[in-house]
C-alpha cells in the first residue's frame, strides 16, 4: 500500500468520523 493512498483512505475515514457514527467508521476501518 503506498503512503499516498494510507494518506487518502485516512483523510476518508477522518470525513467519516465527522458525521458518522464511530461504529460505522469502525466498521469501514475493519472491512479495509
């Protein structure tokens, strides 16, 4: 996996946490 995309899927899931509920985000951080 290149920094880049770490980079990119953590700026995601960052979004997510914002206005998601953080099971979800759990969720999406499992399944990746």
């Amino acid at each position: 996996m290149h920094p880049d995309s770490f980079f990119l899927v953590f700026s995601q899931l960052l979004k997510r946490l914002t206005y998601a509920r953080p099971r979800d985000t759990w969720n999406f951080f499992k399944i990746h």
